[in-house]
C-alpha cells in the first residue's frame, strides 16, 4: 500500500453533495482538511482560483484538482479514487 495523501475538501454546511464528498473519503479511511467556504469568505476566493469553479464541494487530492462530488464517484467508480488516495 502507497502512502496516503493530502486532500483538502472545500465545502459549506447545509451542503448535500459536500455531506456525500466527505462521506465518501470517510468510507475510504482517509483524513484530510475541511475548508469551510460559508464560514471563511477568504476560502472561498481562495477555492475559485484553485479549481476554478465557484460551486462546493471542490476537492483536492495531493495538490490536483479532481473536482466535486460527482467527480469523486465516477473516479471511485472507475477504480482511480483509491491510486489518488495512495490507497492502492
């Protein structure tokens, strides 16, 4: 098994899709860093120019861009979510 890697999960409280991202990397054993874009404006900015979207969650696996919720599930379903985790 790989090292595990840094993810960093851009989110905001009342969120489904953000509730369904974190819920998926809970599943995979995988600890990262919850961003909070309601509660810190500055996170907010910060997430837009990273990814480029504007919409939560936004995640980020070892520093790439993989997108939001949806993104995560068609990765996992595809096999990729775990390699990118340095779970396989």
């Amino acid at each position: 098994m790989s090292e595990q890697v840094y993810v960093e999960v851009y989110c905001a409280a009342g969120c489904g899709y953000c509730s369904g991202a974190i819920a998926l990397l809970g599943s995979k054993g995988v600890s990262f860093t919850e961003y909070r874009v309601d509660l810190e404006p500055e996170r907010r900015t910060e997430m837009e120019a990273r990814a480029g979207r504007t919409s939560v969650p936004q995640v980020f696996i070892g520093g790439r861009h993989v997108g939001g919720f949806d993104d995560m599930v068609e990765l996992d379903m595809e096999g990729e979510l775990d390699s990118l985790l340095g779970l396989a």
